[in-house]
C-alpha cells in the first residue's frame, strides 16, 4: 500500500506538473509522432502489477442470453488486450462464456503472479532517480511508464535500428529466458487419434477436404469460377480493351462510313484472292462464298454516298434491335434484384443473350455515335461531289457549274443533300433524322440505361463480419472483392472491375470517350459546319481541344482511380497519359515548329512503345499466376491480420481462435453431414433491399438444417452481434410468449396487401399520402416491413408499434377501406360499366401576335372501361399482382385513360357517393372475383406463416448465440441443443459429432492455456491458410503446418533453437539464407520478439524500442500508443475468412509499416510519401503505406559472439519458474498432462526438443 500510494501521488504530481506537460510536448516533436501530448501515464512499469490492476481496466462482463428455458451461466473473462477497429465506435458487444470446468482454471493459470523480488526493490529505490538523461530543466527523457530501477540504457551504446535486426542478413536474437520458458511446455497432442491413425487430420476438417470443396463454396453453395470460365471476368476485360482502343482520337479517322467501307473492301480483297481462274468451274456454293459475299461486304452498290448511307442504315437496324432487346430485357431488371415480399424471384438462367445484347452494345456504343454524328455534320464522305477544299490555294474554290442551273444545284451548295440535280429526291432528311434518334437513344439514353441497371444490379456487401463486428472501409472492399467472385448477374461485367463507389464507371468512361470522338468528328474542315473555316486554324483549334480534354481525364483518372485492382488504374493512367502526350505531340507538329521532324517520327514513336508496352506489361502483371510469381520472387509473407501487433486479440477467450477452430469445426460439421447439407439445388437467394432496411430471409426453403444455418450467418453478418443477440433475448426471454402472440396475429391477418399503419409521429413517414402499401414478416430479428403504396419503408420492431399496428388494422374505419381496395382489386383487368363523356379539343390554338386563334371541341360517350392498377413494385402469387401501389385507371380507349377521381376515389379511399354507385354497378363482377383473390392473399399468408415455423423448428435462431458462439465441451452441446432444438437430424448430428465438438473443444483450450499459445496459434494458422498457394514447403510438410492435422506446429511453441531445427529439416530455413528462402533469421527475430512479449510483458525482460532519436525507453504497448496517427491506423484487421490464400491488395496494417521503417532524422509530420503505391501499381507488392511513416524504430539490444543480445542481460536473472507459464495442458482425450517443472529443464534439452519434434511430425 506505501508503495502503490507513492506512485499514485508521484503521477498525479507529474500530471499537473507544468514541467511534466513541457515534457509532454519535447516528446511528442522529438519522436516523431503526430500526438500533441503524452497518453495518460500508466504505473511504472518496474511494478509488477496484480490481476485485479493489470486486468481490471480493460475486461468486459460476458453476460449470457436470458431464456425462460435454461439459465446460462454468467463468466467474466478478462482480457489485457482489447482488440480495437478503425471506423465507428460501437457499444460493446457481450463475450461468450466458455461452459467448461476447464475454463475457469485456465483463465486463472493465465494471471500473472506479482514479483515480490521487484515490489521490494521499489521501496529501497527513489524516485525519479538521478540520471544523466534529464533535461536541462530537469525533465526526465524517459516515461514514468517506462523508467526503472535498472537502466537499460549505456551511454556509449546506440540502439539499433528494426531494419537490420529484420533483415534477411540479420544476425540471430538471442532470449535464452523465452527459450527457457518455452521449453518447458509439454507438447499439446498425442501422436495417434482415438482410432489410433498416425496424422491423420481434425474431424470434421477431413470430411471437408474429401469434399474437395471450400468452406465458402459450402455457404454459398457453389463454386466460383476459374479466371477463364468466368463469363463476367472475360467479357469486362473485353469490353475494357475494347472500349479503350475505340475510343483512341487516333481512330477517330475509321469512324468515317468511308473508312469502314475501305476495310470492308480490303476484307473483300482478301476473300477475292481466293478464287480459281476459271470462273466456269466453279460451284453455285463458291459462288456465293467467293463471290457473291465479297461484293456484299465491298458495298458495291453504286455512288460512295450512297455507299455510305446505306451501310449506315444497316448498322442503325441493328442498333436498334439491340437497344430494343435490351430495354425490353432489363425493365424486369427490379424484378431480379429488388424483391418485394418473401418471393422467389423467376429462374434466370444464364442469361446469355441479355449478356450478348449489353456486350455488343457497349462495343458499337462509340462507332455508331460517332457514325451518327458524321451524318448530322455532313462530312465528307456523304459529299455528292469530290471534295473541293483540299489543296486549295483561293477562298472559296471557284468551280465551273455542273450543268444547266435549272437541272444542277450551285458546285458548292452539296451540303446536306444526296443529289445535285434538282429532280432527283433528296433523302438526306430521312438520315438525318436517323442519325438524331441514334444520338438521342443510343449516344444519351444508352449510358444512363446503363447507369441505372448497374446501381440495381450491384452486389450488397455485409456490414458485419461473421464475427459479428462491423467491417472497415479496407474490409469492406476486400469482401466485395469475394462476393463479386461468385456473382452471377448478368451485368456483372460491366462493374466488377471497379470500386464500390464507381460501379458506374463505365457510362462515365463511354461518355468521356464519346466526348473525345466528337471533337475529332464535328471540328473538322472537312464537313458542312466547318468547311468556309481556315483549314489551319481549325486543325489547331480541335488539337487544343484535345489537349485540354485528354488532359483533364488524365487528372479525373489519377484523382478518381476508379478501378479495385490499382494495376488497372495504372493501366488506364498510362493509357490516358498516351492520349495526353499524343495529342501533345500532334499540336506541336500542327504548330510546325522547327524539330517537328523529330516530333511526327521518334518522338511519337517512343511514346508509342513506352506506354503500349506498359499497357501490356500492365494486363500480363494482373495475371494470377504473375502474381503469384512475384510473390515468390519477393520472397514475401503474407497475413489476414497485424499479427505483429500488441493490439492483437490474444485473450482466452480471443475471437481469432473462436472463429478458427470452433466456429469452422461447426459449420463443417453441419454442411458436410449428409442429412443436414444444403441441396445441390438450393440458389441460397435472399429477399433484402440494397440498403438494409430489413433484415435477410432465405428464398425457397428446402428444410434443411444446412440452409438455416447459414441463414443465421447471413443474418448475423447484416445485424451484427450486439442486435443478434438481443433478438434472440427478446424471441427467447421472459417476452417469448407477448412475441409470438403479436406474431401469430399479423402473420394470420395483417400481412399482405392492402395493410395500413400511420405512425404516431407524422414526419416519420415523409412523402406518404396514403398509409396503405404491402406489409410481410421477418421472422428473426422479428421485423414488420412496409413497403407504402407511394415508396417508403417503414419497419416496425418493438413490441408497442407491433400492438399499435394490429389496433389500427382491427379498426372498423380501415376495415372498410380495406373493403374498397380489396373490391377495386378484384376488378383489376376486368370490362367494369361506368359511363363517361370525353371532351377534346381540336382546331389551332396559337400564341402568336398574329393569325386568328379558335377552339373546337368534340366530345364521346363511353359505357365502359378497363379497370387498371398501376403499382410501384412487384409481387405476384399465384397470378395475382400483390405488389405496392394502388393507382386506379380507367382505359376506355387506346388514347383515353382516365384516373379514379371520376369514380370517386380519394387518397384516403374513403367511400364517397360516386364510389358507392361505381361498387353497386360492378357488383356481380366483385361477388364472383374477391372470393378468390381473398383466398389467394390468405394462402399466401399461410404459406409463408408456415414456412416461419418450419425454419424455427428445422433449426432455431438460438443455435448461433448458445453453441455457435460459445464453445462447449460435447456434453454441454448436447444439453444445450436439446433445450432449443426439435429437429431430430440437428440432435443426431450433435450426438454423433461427439468427437468433433470434444476435438474442437480441446482444440480451442490448447491454444487458450497462455497468451503465448494462443498467439502463436494465430501466427501458424495466418500463415498457413494465407501462404501455403505460393510457398511449396508449406504445401510438402502440410500435416507439420496444416492446423487441421494434429501434427501442427500450431499447437506447440517451440524455443528458437527448436524451431530453427524444425524449418531446416524440411527445407524452409538455412543458415546462410538463400535467395528463394521465405523464412530467415530476421523474420524469425521479428517473430520471437512478438512471442517475447506476450511472455514478459511489463517485464524487466520485456524487448526496450526507441522511436526515431527519442531517448526514452518503450515497450511495444507504449510504442503503439504513441504511433496511433489517427482512426486509421487503428485496428488489427478482420481477419482470413476460411482458406482465403489468395493475393489481397490492401493498406499495409499499422506494425507492418512500424516494423519496416527506415530510421530517420527530424519529424515527419508534413512528410508524405507520395510513391506510397508505385509498387502496387506496377504490380511489385499488393500493400501499400496509407500514414505517414515514423522516424524508424530501434532496439536495445547489441551484438555479441554473432548474435543480438538485450542490454544488461545480468540484471534478468530470477529465481523461480517464469512468470505467466501455465501448468493446465489440455490433451485431445481430454486428460491433463502436469509438465515437468520449469527448475528442471534447461536449455540443454532444445536440440533434442527439435528432434523429438520432428520423429513425432515425420509422416514420410
């Protein structure tokens, strides 16, 4: 207590101390970090802190679910390190228990025990002591946090720098204490299974790789597709080249009819050359192949005009059937990707003549706009006459007539005619008018068409990972990278090679190009618009233009970087920057200035090769296996998380482990048990909107266990934990019985078309005028959703808006305007009587001055009409439309359509006089109809009522929060599923998969006994599951790094002798490192630092950094406290889903770029590296650094005998076993093996540690 009270009033001294905040200050510039000040100080780190201190600020009460049927029990699981994310701060989410007598002795072997030796020290020891590093003020250079009774620091001694310790080069760190630790930890399995099978692998793990399949290709139900099966990766990189090499200023020149023409007649010439001399030996079939087509392409059909125009006619034909297509394809596009209710959407197929249609659109897009336009300017081709500017020297030309003037138009007036002579029909208005429609629904609607089908056509990300914490804007983007993967839409293409934020990229991209071609098109001498202009200036006036616009796309393109893979951004930055140099280029040599010589010839030329050649290198580097390759070549490792991080969720109870093998070891059982997988049939459609608004519900249940259980998954990725749990509180706790009776009644009643709910704060519903619309239910979270008549949603959740909802709907006043609808309904599409006068108005009306002004009318009588509704979504059941949106029509002729007002109706559908006599005529019609659209509207809500109550009884909602989620021993899991579980395939599969769950289980308790463990499981299983594709050794010795295989050395922590044994008996290391080498000494100094201070951490033996030319001394907590830039660079990463090994194009994670820091003079807080990408760009490295770098990271540690040793290794010897070591070991058969004591083991053992290692590993 004297010293705990010493310290605590010598910090709050130092806290408000002036000098202590001037202090502050200096540390902040001098090391290099963006902090205005220092953090909180912590208790000095010479303190060997108690549990209580050490973990009470940072635990999080795990409070189980309450449930009227079973009472969890309440654990606290205390967690030093707390794993923190970038991006909004969200409430904390509950921890699961572990339901295991284990588990409490396991979190006690993991509290460290307080050093008396070191709590004695301090009360001898003064503080702060008198030291050579105090400023001239006094100020100590050193935190409280970090400040000793036994200085680390040598004044002759300069720390070395994190670089060279990390380097391939590096000489061995030596830590015999962490070695000393470690050798003292039993090995985790035995070397046989219960069946007594020597390597063989974790049940359920080898179900799933006899499947040959994919823990996602089992959610998902699918495989994804190869590189060169893949439809939408193949047509996207088409259209890209394509759309790139078409839209090139360099080509605009081909989009002239004529030059088509000419490469049609060249095509004709090569077919040509192909005939027999004799031409009366030849078939009637070469005939036509070798004659009678070439003529046809070489359009010989008489004047080049006409040449042209009828080509043009041609091509516009076609056009048009493809835009026809494609509107009348995509308008049901809201259909497929917008579904309203819970409705399976209609079978799609492939879809490939819709693909074809949008390909071929998206190709023709830029010719025939441009073709169009050359017809609305007139260009040259289309000229009746030889064109009579060229190589004129007098303005205007002077031509002599071409005839008698009577018969022949003036030599020049050949603008916008087909003909010179006066008698002939000129049909250049029809072209014109062509060409208009062509630009107005092709040039302008097309781009927006495909604007609007992409945003509803684009893939919906989950907001959650399936550990239920909201993903990053990095993690976001990764995991819209995995779902575009196995997307299937047929407009896939058109934005799966662009970023979330730019899915409509590619109608920005043809406009942009349409834009450059029209400039080359229109400012030309050579048209009608331009033809009296100087032929010089116009050549520099669109060469200016040129510039300007290639210019200003090229910064569009450096500041948007649309695409997700930065290779292609670089890609099309080349490309744009050819345009730019190009056009650069061209205005020179119009300019003609002295050199234009070298300009038109060897510069152009070098341009050419520079970026057609990057362009090219650009696509090969994009390539998998390129990647792959250069992943080798580099030599590189990569991981899912910041692994090296202190932030790291390294708990008992760490997520990261949960997820690996518990969490894994139940999804495999469950979809790979052949009563409970999902049917190869099943599509795994989900009825959601894009932006969430309710929760998800799977489409065309097939009850199976398989499909719910990934359900669950799906809902939790979208809600994320904290609202999961929360429902399962509501739809399991003491509420159950209000819930379900809420339920039964709106699932029975109110469900459907025709519902009303007006909520109690009027602007809560903006833009409604009448509170009708389609209501359906989802089940879990327990949601109501409205979809209004006029577009919004509403949602109801509570249980005080579900009871408001049903009061409003029992009401006798909605009652009856359900009547009416329901009534108007049943007379949808039918011959209703209701007479009416049409009055229309003829004659001329005019606004003029001038011209007489009068008014006609004519008036009809009509006895009846058809009844319509027109609607705002769709929902069909059974041949009844029961979508949102109830605008009644009247259609008593093709032009005479007349709203329901004439027959009474109001917003409110209140029953008016006129409506009354509208019902009254048409009663008979409504007698025989309601009764069997009631009936279909009450199937539908019995349907889906029953289809809830199958899915809850196939597999509830509980099983992801009380099994999934907590991890039990086998008898716990059986207990647990049969309080919540009724479906007898769920019980059998628990009761059978004892020996999955208890191997899982003791999986999971192995690598939880210590910090130590626990972080070296998530190092091995990252780099496995992230690296075994590209590193061949890996893949050789699977079962020795595989964490499915027993063998593992995933579950042992080895001492660096041992491991250094390990790797080099199988290749993987050497002692001098060769050049294909993935592992080294550096990377294994970087890996026993990280491993060193999970094991001494606020430790006398802990690893001492200095940032930049700081003076004090850091340990890795205190290091990345200082370092935190902002939000960030916060965060550890979400997280490897499954077997994810391929190549990640990412920021590089926080202690990624620490560790890799260059040591540096001077801050660094206006520095920024702007070749922070360039080797992404090329293709070198997938990461790149998004914060400013620091001033380098140094070490305390010199060289001695060959290797890196701490400072002042004399002052670390202890007496005793070390601290945080843990005697619980949990073995595969359950038993716990008791190591020997750490006093007897030495590092004498290590060598035959390794060896030992290896006979227990040897599978050959």
């Amino acid at each position: 207590m004297v010293v705990q009270d010493f310290v605590e009033r010598f910090e709050s001294l130092a806290t408000n101390s002036p000098k202590s905040r001037s202090g502050d200050e200096q540390w902040s510039t001098s090391g290099g970090s963006r902090l205005a000040a220092l953090p909180p100080p912590r208790p000095a780190r010479f303190i060997q802190r108690s549990a209580k201190a050490d973990n009470g600020a940072t635990s999080i009460s795990s409070t189980s679910l309450s449930v009227s049927s079973a009472t969890s029990t309440t654990l606290t699981t205390k967690s030093r390190i707390i794993e923190s994310v970038s991006g909004d701060h969200l409430p904390p989410e509950p921890t699961t228990a572990l339901h295991s007598p284990h588990w409490s002795r396991l979190q006690a072997s993991r509290t460290k025990v307080p050093n008396n030796e070191e709590t004695q020290s301090l009360v001898q020891h003064a503080y702060p002591p008198s030291s050579p590093w105090l400023s001239d003020n006094g100020i100590p250079l050193k935190s409280p946090a970090t400040y000793g009774p036994f200085p680390r620091h040598d004044l002759n001694h300069r720390p070395i720098p994190a670089t060279v310790i990390f380097a391939r080069n590096a000489a061995p760190l030596s830590l015999p204490k962490l070695d000393e630790h470690l050798s003292c930890l039993e090995a985790s399995y035995s070397t046989k299974d219960s069946t007594g099978s020597a390597g063989a692998m974790f049940p359920p793990m080898d179900q799933l790789a006899k499947s040959g399949m994919s823990l996602d290709d089992l959610e998902y139900n699918s495989r994804a597709a190869p590189f060169w099966r893949n439809r939408s990766s193949i047509l996207s990189t088409l259209s890209s080249v394509l759309i790139g090499l078409l839209g090139s200023s360099a080509l605009a020149s081909f989009y002239s009819l004529q030059g088509l023409i000419s490469t049609l007649q060249i095509f004709s010439l090569l077919l040509s050359t192909l005939k027999d001399s004799d031409q009366a030996n030849w078939s009637t079939w070469k005939q036509v192949f070798l004659g009678t087509i070439p003529n046809v392409l070489a359009l010989n059909f008489g004047t080049a005009a006409l040449e042209s125009l009828i080509l043009l006619t041609v091509l516009i034909v076609i056009g048009a059937a493809l835009l026809y297509g494609f509107y009348t394809w995509t308008t049901q596009c809201d259909k497929y990707n917008s579904i309203e209710g819970l409705q399976q959407t209609e079978s799609r197929g492939s879809q490939w003549g819709l693909v074809i249609i949008t390909f071929l659109l998206t190709v023709i897009y830029l010719p025939l706009s441009t073709m169009a336009v050359h017809v609305l300017v007139w260009s040259e081709e289309l000229w009746a006459i030889p064109n009579p500017y060229k190589n004129l020297t007098i303005t205007p030309p002077n031509m002599a007539p071409l005839g008698p003037s009577n018969q022949y138009r003036d030599p020049l007036d050949f603008c916008w005619t087909t003909t010179m002579k006066r008698n002939e029909v000129n049909v250049a208005p029809v072209f014109m008018i062509m060409s208009a429609l062509v630009v107005i629904c092709l040039s302008v609607w097309f781009p927006i068409a495909l604007y609007q089908v992409i945003n509803r056509s684009v893939p919906k990300v989950d907001d959650y990972t399936e550990l239920g914490r909201r993903r990053t804007p990095v993690d976001l983007e990764t995991e819209y990278r995995r779902v575009l993967a196995r997307d299937n839409n047929p407009f896939a293409f058109l934005y799966n090679s662009f970023r979330r934020s730019r899915v409509f990229h590619i109608s920005l991209t043809l406009i942009a190009k349409l834009c450059t071609l029209l400039i080359v098109a229109v400012i030309d001498s050579d048209n009608c618009l331009f033809r009296k202009f100087p032929r010089d200036k116009v050549g520099l006036a669109r060469q200016s233009l040129l510039v300007v616009s290639s210019f200003g796309f090229f910064i569009g393109q450096m500041i948007v970087a649309p695409f997700i893979d930065p290779l292609n951004n670089a890609s099309e930055w080349t490309s744009r920057l050819n345009y730019v140099s190009t056009s650069l280029t061209t205005l020179i040599v119009i300019i003609d200035i002295p050199a234009k010589k070298i300009f038109e010839t060897y510069v152009l030329y070098t341009i050419y090769i520079i970026t057609y050649g990057l362009s090219f290198y650009f696509i090969v580097a994009n390539t998998g296996w390129m990647q792959n390759l250069i992943k080798i070549i580099s030599r590189r490792i990569d991981f899912s998380i910041d692994v090296f991080s202190p932030r790291l969720d390294t708990s008992a109870s760490s997520i990261h482990t949960k997820r690996r093998i518990w969490q894994e070891s139940i999804s495999t059982m469950l979809l790979t048990n052949p009563e409970c997988h999902i049917p190869p049939d099943q599509t795994m459609t989900f009825a959601r909107t894009r932006e969430s608004d309710y929760p998800p519900y799977l489409l065309g249940f097939k009850d199976t266990p398989g499909e719910r259980h990934v359900e669950n998954l799906k809902i939790l990725r979208d809600v994320g934990t904290q609202a999961y749990n929360r429902a399962v509180a509501l739809t399991s706790g003491p509420e159950k019985g209000w819930y379900q009776h809420l339920e039964d009644i709106i699932q029975k009643n109110f469900v459907g078309p025709d519902s009303y709910w007006k909520p109690p704060d009027e602007d809560a519903s903006p833009g409604c005028s009448s509170f009708f619309g389609n209501t359906w239910w989802i089940p879990f979270p327990p949601t109501l959703v409205m979809r209004y008549d006029d577009g919004p949603y509403a949602l109801l959740r509570d249980a005080n808006s579900l009871d408001e909802y049903i009061q409003q709907n029992s009401s006798r006043d909605i009652q009856k305007r359900r009547f009416v609808r329901m009534a108007l309904r049943s007379l949808e599409n039918e011959t209703v009587i209701w007479p009416y006068e049409h009055v229309k108005n003829v004659g001329s009306n005019m606004s003029g001055c001038c011209g007489r002004r009068y008014t006609a009318v004519t008036s009809r009588q009509y006895q009846r009409a058809i009844l319509q509704i027109k609607r705002q979504g769709h929902l069909e059941w059974r041949g009844l439309q029961l979508g949102s949106g109830f605008e009644i029509e009247l259609k008593y002729a093709k032009k005479v359509i007349v709203p329901g007002e004439v027959i009474g109706l109001n917003e409110d559908f209140d029953i008016t006089s006129l409506l009354a006599r509208f019902l009254e005529l048409n009663r008979e019609k409504i007698d025989q109809s309601l009764f069997e659209v009631e009936e279909k509207i009450s199937h539908y809500r019995r349907f889906h009522r029953k289809e809830c109550r199958r899915k809850s009884r196939v597999l509830s909602y509980r099983f992801l929060s009380f099994l999934y989620d907590q991890p039990k021993e086998p008898d716990a899991c059986k207990i647990t599923s049969e309080e919540s579980e009724k479906d007898p395939r769920v019980l059998n599969c628990i009761t059978n998969g004892e020996e999955v769950l208890r191997t899982a289980y003791n999986r999971l308790m192995v690598v939880s006994q210590s910090e130590t463990a626990t972080w070296w499981y998530i190092f091995w299983d990252d780099l496995w599951r992230r690296n075994y594709n590209t590193i061949s050794g890996l893949r050789k010795y699977a079962k020795d790094f595989n964490p499915h295989y027993k063998t593992s050395i995933a579950y042992i922590p080895l001492p660096r002798p041992a491991l250094e044994t390990f790797l080099t008996q199988r290749g993987l290391l050497h002692k001098k490192a060769k050049w294909s080498d993935f592992f080294h000494a550096g990377f294994l100094n970087k890996l026993y630092i990280r491993l060193n201070d999970t094991v001494f951490r606020d430790n006398k033996r802990a690893v001492i950094f200095h940032l930049g030319n700081d003076k004090r001394e850091l340990d890795m907590e205190e290091l990345d406290i200082l370092t935190q830039g902002g939000s960030s660079t916060l965060g550890t990463g979400g997280g490897t889903d499954h077997d994810a090994s391929g190549i990640l194009i990412r920021p590089t994670y926080r202690w990624e770029g620490l560790l890799t820091d260059p040591p540096r003079r001077g801050g660094h807080e206006l520095r920024h590296n702007w070749l922070a990408k360039l080797g992404v760009w090329f293709g070198v490295t997938p990461f790149w650094r998004t914060s400013a770098p620091t001033n380098g990271i140094s070490l305390d540690v010199k060289l001695e005998n060959g290797k890196y040793v701490l400072m002042h290794g004399d002052y670390f010897s202890v007496k005793g076993s070390a601290a945080g070591s843990s005697n619980v070991t949990p073995w595969l058969s359950g038993s716990v093996t008791k190591p020997k004591s750490v006093q007897t083991r030495t590092l004498t053992g290590l060598t035959k540690l390794g060896k030992g290692y290896e006979l227990m590993n040897d599978t050959k």
